[in-house]
C-alpha cells in the first residue's frame, strides 16, 4: 500500500515511519507549517528543519502553511491530503484523542486508511524502541514542571529514559511528552541515508518554559 506519512522533524512520527515502512511504501512525507506557536494539531519550533529530514530519509516532501486555527487548520490538512495519490495515511499519535479522531475523520472523508502505529502503545516502550533501535533524539522544547532550560539539547539516551519516567512519578508527566510537556528533534534515523548536524542554535526562555531554535545546520554523510 502506498502511504503518505505526516512528519514534524520529532521522534513520534519519525518512529510511526520507521513502523510503517516495514510493511508500506512510503510515496510522500506530509507536514503541516502552522504560523502561530499555539496551534492544536501541529508543531512549531523548528517546523522548518523537516526539510532536512525529508532530504536525509530520501523521500519527496509535500507541506503546506496554515494559520493554526482550530478546525481549521484540519481543514488545511485535508486539502493537502486530497491532492495526493495515495492509499492512506501514517500518523505519529500515542494517545491524543483529539489528533487522532481528526485525522481519522479526514481520510474517512478522503476514503484513505489512517495507520497509527504507536496508537495506545506504552510510553516507556516508545521511548526503549528509539534507544534500541539507535535514532538520535534531542529535546528542543521544554513545556512542563520538572524539565528546565538544561533540558534543551538533551539526547534521548538511556539515561534519559530514565529520568523521564521519574519524572512521570514525580510529577505526572507523559514520558513521551503527549501531553505538550517537551518537543523532541530527529538527527538521525535507521532509514536516513544521511544525518543532520546542527551548527547554530539560539535559546529562546521564557519564565518556565522555552526551546532550542535551530539556526544552522547541515546534512552530513552517515
């Protein structure tokens, strides 16, 4: 079956990818460039480094802008979905009701298949499949009580892994950041025909909170 997969440059749609392309071909990479910090369905830090992610996984890329107003930016999502000859669509979502029923609206509406591999799963599963399976994950924005600036350009390693399930305990956190508690940026993937290295950050901090805007980077031989 031939698939469109919806990317943010992060590690949920990146692992969903990695899942789906064992038993689908994958004709395009599909993201959606919301231009307000607060959309509800779609990432923004560093948005603009899928292109590189695209670039290093090999696979075209189709995106759009949106205005990242509820509902309607679904409504954007659609429209791009619809021009594209493809049988379904893989999506990244773990346990947010509101993304996935959105989605499974849209390819309802476009007679497409949604595949969400990570649908349900545990949460420490997820972030065990990133380490074992040897992607490079940093987090590049911190949203949540327990996760502060020294956070920012952490890789998700074992050490990582654990620290994040403490947090869990401690504060209740979603370990794969679900809930909107941290953003997370790919460098490296088991299907990228090369890696992305970043040469100039700047940190932006706001009280509690902030994220590592991505400058400069480059694409280098694996």
């Amino acid at each position: 079956m031939e698939l469109a997969a919806l990317v943010t440059g992060g590690k949920d749609s990146a692992l969903a990818l990695y899942e789906a392309m064992r038993k689908h071909s994958i004709k395009y990479l599909v993201a959606m460039v919301p231009q307000r910090e607060d959309s509800w369905m779609f990432h923004y830090p560093n948005i603009h480094m899928v292109d590189f992610f695209a670039e290093a996984a090999e696979i075209p890329l189709v995106k759009a802008e949106t205005a990242g107003v509820k509902e309607a930016e679904v409504e954007d999502l659609k429209n791009l979905l619809a021009k594209l000859d493809v049988e379904g669509v893989v999506s990244g979502a773990v346990a947010s009701t509101y993304q996935k029923t959105r989605i499974d609206k849209i390819c309802q509406e476009l007679n497409l298949r949604h595949i969400a591999p990570l649908w349900h799963k545990e949460p420490e599963k997820i972030l065990n499949e990133i380490v074992e399976n040897e992607f490079e994950v940093i987090i590049i924005g911190v949203y949540a009580l327990g996760l502060d600036e020294n956070w920012l350009g952490r890789k998700i390693d074992t050490e990582t892994v654990e620290e994040l399930i403490k947090l869990k305990e401690k504060f209740g956190i979603s370990p794969v950041g679900e809930g909107g508690e941290y953003e997370s940026l790919v460098l490296d993937a088991p299907y990228f025909k090369k890696k992305i290295q970043i040469l100039e950050t700047e940190k932006v901090w706001k009280e509690n909170q902030g994220y590592l805007m991505v400058k400069k980077a480059e694409l280098t031989p694996k």
